[in-house]
C-alpha cells in the first residue's frame, strides 16, 4: 500500500521540521516536500503532487487564506490547517473549514516541540482522514452561493418533538447546510459536532447569524425550546433529560466516549433513553464511527433515523458505520436531510 504523501507550508522553520519529523514517523505516510510560503508551496504542488497538504495560516508573500481560497478553485487537494490561529482566530479556522479545508489542528502555545508531539496521534489521524476525503472544486469566479432559504412550513409550537444532530470532520458546513434550511418554527435540535472547546461558541455564534431557528452553545440544565438549536460546548458531553413536562439540557465531563467528548453516542443514547419516538435523529460527515450505536438505539426506541450518503460526505465514516448496522432509515444526500426531518415531525403545508 502507497504511502500518502504530505507537502506541508510553514513559514516556521522550526515547525516545518518538527512535523516533518512526526508525519515521517508514521507507518503510512511520508513528507515529501517544504515551503516557507505558499508561493513556494504552489511550485512545489506541481513538482511533487502530494496527496494532502498542510497550510499555516500567518505566512509571508501570501496569507494563508487566501492561497487556500485560489488552491481550492485552481486545483483542489485535501488541506489541513496546523496554525496557532486556528485557536485564537476561531473566525479564521471556520472560514478556512468554509473555504474547503478538510481538518485543523491546533499548534499549541507553549512548549511548542512537545505540544506537536503530543499531538502526534490527531495529526496523522487527520491527515489520514483528510487523504480519503472528497473534495470539490470551486468554479473559477463563481458567486459566493446564497444561504440555503429555510423551507416553507409551519409547526405547532411543542415541546413533544425533538431532532438530534451528529457530525465530525466536514460537519461545519454539513450542520450549516441542514440548520438554515430549517423554519424558526422547528423544533428543539440538540447538535453534537466534535470540535475543541475554544471553537463551540464561535461555531454556535456563526450558526445563529445564518439559521432562521436561534443557536446557542448549550449551558446545562437549561429548557429547551422551539425553534432553538444547541451545540454541544467542546468540554462536555450533551444529553436530554425531561422534567414534568418540558425536556432540559444536561451538560457531562464524564469520560470521552469513542475517543470523543463531546460524543454522538452520549447525545442519541440519552435521545433513545428519554425521548423514544418523539425524536428524529441524523448522522452527518465525520470519520471513525462515533454515533453509529446511539443511533441504532433510537430506532428501536422508535425515533426516526437519517443517514448522509456517501456521494454528499465530506469523510464517509461515521454515517458508513450507521448504515452498516442498520441504524438509519433513510440515506439521504445532505440538501435534503432538512426537509426530511421537519417531514417526520409533522411539518404542515
């Protein structure tokens, strides 16, 4: 089996041989080029043709952004930003994720050599995820797509229905696709999306100056209401609990499930458990299989089930493990997950 091959653009000469060093350590994959900048990146992307590339953010000659921007209409290749903006400049990482970039990673502030080696392990299961995801092209020129219109409808206002989001790598934009297509109308959404706790907030903030419904990062032990959404804070776990009859938030720092805190299976297992068929759940884009169980325990608890298929996945992992256990009933392509959902719960014409 070939090895991936990895070009990395760093304007840090330290970095660049630190990730060198770890990447090479990898049984499957292999550096097989350097840039200080993405000027000298772009030469090298002809020269070598790597398979995936990571790009730092605050280099000279060009921004980052802004190469990743004309990489990904000129020639697209999976990217996987390792920057410490992708921390302090969560409106960067999120625009880079927008832009086209599979993965980030996040370099650490102090103690820089042993940081990245700590971090080993997430930087070459992203780089592997990264490889075998499905990147698309973006047309030369083309106008900046409108934010999807939320579908007609309209819903009693309850606290009976409640939907579930799943996701992990390519979820920014896959949970983006699903929530501004939503009415403000629908009902409570509880999302899980894997994601380092200095991100959450940002994430749910950008979310709600898109979405018709309001998001939010969660808080515990707070009800939740119609037309609410709320994602999952990167240091806890996110479940539902019911009081009387009104359903809350319930915030978790046990341990990470599937690797994972937050975690999918954590969020549909406590669905499955308090829920039953008053739930609609769906499993978007992600790698590994985190989700797929909670899922298969809604279904037998009578929720419906919603799978992304393969052909609209940015990484076809999790939902692949959902399906394969038989988990979901429906295997949709992510612009019609939406209408699905608010189909199950009853939407009125």
């Amino acid at each position: 089996m070939s090895r991936i091959r990895v070009l990395i653009i760093d304007d840090s000469a330290l970095i660049r041989g630190i990730m060198k060093e770890l990447i090479n350590a990898q049984p499957d994959m292999e550096v097989v080029g350097q840039a200080p900048d993405p000027v000298s990146g772009r030469e090298l992307i002809k020269q070598v043709n790597p398979d995936v590339l990571t790009l730092d953010v605050e280099m000279p000659r060009m921004n980052g952004l802004e190469f990743l921007e004309k990489l990904m209409r000129l020639r697209p290749m999976p990217v996987v930003m390792v920057s410490s903006l992708t921390e302090r400049g969560n409106e960067v990482t999120l625009r880079a994720l927008e832009l086209g970039a599979v993965d980030f990673v996040t370099k650490p502030r102090v103690g820089l050599s042993d940081g990245l080696n700590e971090l080993s392990a997430e930087i070459g299961e992203k780089i592997r995820a990264a490889a075998r995801a499905r990147i698309r092209r973006h047309a030369l020129n083309a106008p900046v797509p409108d934010t999807p219109r939320p579908l007609a409808g309209q819903f009693l206002h309850t606290t009976e229905k409640l939907v579930c989001l799943g996701s992990s790598t390519g979820g920014t934009e896959a949970l983006k696709e699903v929530l501004t297509r939503m009415p403000a109308s629908a009902p409570g959404t509880l999302i899980t999306q894997h994601m380092p706790e200095t991100f959450t907030a940002s994430f749910a903030a950008r979310l709600n100056g898109l979405s018709a419904m309001t998001v939010k990062e969660a808080e515990h032990n707070e009800r939740i209401l119609p037309g609410h959404a709320y994602v999952a804070p990167g240091h806890s776990h996110l479940l539902v609990r019911k009081s009387g009859a009104y359903y809350y938030t319930e915030l978790s720092k046990g341990e990470p499930v599937n690797r994972h805190r937050p975690s999918v299976d954590v969020l549909f297992d406590s669905a499955a458990r308090v829920l039953g068929p008053n739930a609609v759940g769906a499993i978007l884009t992600g790698m590994g299989k985190d989700g797929a169980q909670g899922l298969l325990a809604m279904r037998a608890a009578g929720a419906h089930t919603i799978a992304q298929d393969e052909a609209s996945c940015v990484v076809y992992g999790m939902p692949k493990a959902a399906v394969e256990l038989g988990a979901a009933m429906d295997v949709l392509p992510l612009h019609d997950i939406a209408r699905r959902i608010l189909d199950c719960l009853g939407r009125r014409n």
